[in-house]
C-alpha cells in the first residue's frame, strides 16, 4: 500500500513532481514577487503574533500540545543530564555528542508519527 500525503495522490506521486520542476531551468518561472511578498509579510505577521503570545505566559503554564508533559517526560528520561539551558554549537557538533544524536533522532521520530 503506497503511502499518501492526506490526499488520495501518492507521495511517489508528488515526489515525481517536485523533482520535475526543479529540473526545469530558472527562465521558465514567472516573476511572482507581490503575492510572495505577501505571503511572507502574513507570515512574518503571524510570527510575531505567535511569539508575543508564547513569551506572554508562564512558561509553566503553556501548553503546546495535549501531550507536551508527556513529551518533556520521555525527554528528562532519555536525556537526564543535558544542559538545555544553554547549548553549545561545538559540543553539539563534536564526536562525543554522535550518540546523543542517534537517541535525539530516536525521540523526535518516536513523537513526530503521532501527529
């Protein structure tokens, strides 16, 4: 059973598309500066709406999700002494933090597949 993209299309389908169009040279796009000047002024807009909104609560009291205790429980579990009150870039990028990594990914696919 080929997977879908919530609608009744294929995602190879789509995949197909996608890789279509970027074959295609630069020339054969329009210009569509005002609709996606537009597009990036309402999102900019909803942007700065959303983070007044999320840096105006408690952060104790925000709710993202119906299962966001849940998702900062498996990651105490799985994450016991890391530091996200500050977080190196270097550290981060060293080979020591590979296997953080792998468990990192482990816990972000485990909680993506449920929404």
């Amino acid at each position: 059973m080929a997977a879908t993209s919530g609608t009744d299309e294929p995602v190879s389908g789509e995949l197909v598309s996608v890789a279509h169009a970027l074959s295609l040279p630069a020339e054969s796009y329009g210009n569509d500066l005002p609709p996606t000047q537009l597009a990036w002024d309402l999102s900019m807009q909803h942007a700065e709406v959303y983070y007044k909104l999320i840096s105006s609560v408690d952060p104790q009291f925000l709710k993202l999700t119906k299962v966001d205790d849940q998702i900062y429980s498996e990651f105490r579990k799985n994450f016991e002494t890391l530091r996200i009150d500050v977080l190196d870039p270097e550290e981060l990028k060293s080979e020591s933090a590979k296997e953080v990594k792998i468990l990192f990914l482990k816990y972000y696919l485990a909680f993506n597949q449920q929404f």
